[in-house]
C-alpha cells in the first residue's frame, strides 16, 4: 500500500523556524537542515515500521534526523503518514503530545 506524507501546520513551522535558526549561524546550514528533514522523510514514507513506537500503545513513533539533533514524530495511518512534530532532541520534551493525531 502507497501512503502519502502529511506534513502538519506545526511541524512545518518548527522546520522553517529551525532552518532560520541554523541559516543565521551559518550560511547554507539551514538548507542543510531542511534537506535531512526531507530526507527523514523520505525514509519514513518508505517503511515507516521500521521506526519504533515511543512506548507500548502509544501511536506515535519516532525518526532521528541526520547531523542534526533533531527527531520527527509521526503517527502511521492506514493511507497516510502524519508528522505532527519536528522536535528539538533536548528542548521541551514531549511538548507535541498535546497536538491531534492523525
């Protein structure tokens, strides 16, 4: 089964916000970072099972994104897969667990 991507509101701002933070200290790093977020994608759109769940019967797995510390959380759905967050490995963690599912 074919499942698109569904990027939500908030971890597409979480992106930009992160990408202007890296792009500040460093030309080009921001590009950098949106490429392996993309790239982290990617990966989870191609076998999403092979990413474990946070904790027994929690929907949400997790993604760690190359070369920077960053992790995505996503949710697997029947048809889709639905990031909710692009997180910060060390900052606020478990903020998103207050954002919608799928």
């Amino acid at each position: 089964m074919t499942r698109t991507l569904v990027v939500r509101a908030a971890a597409g701002a979480e992106i930009e916000a992160a990408a202007g933070w890296y792009e500040r200290r460093q030309p080009d790093l921001g590009g950098d970072f949106v490429v392996e977020v993309e790239a982290t994608f990617a990966r989870v759109l191609n076998a999403p099972f092979q990413f474990a769940v946070l904790k027994a019967g929690d929907p949400f797995r997790r993604a760690l994104v190359e070369r920077f510390p960053y992790h995505v959380f996503f949710e697997v759905l029947e048809d889709r897969v639905v990031v909710v967050a692009v997180a910060h490995e060390r900052r606020r963690p478990g903020y998103w667990r207050r954002r919608d599912p799928g």
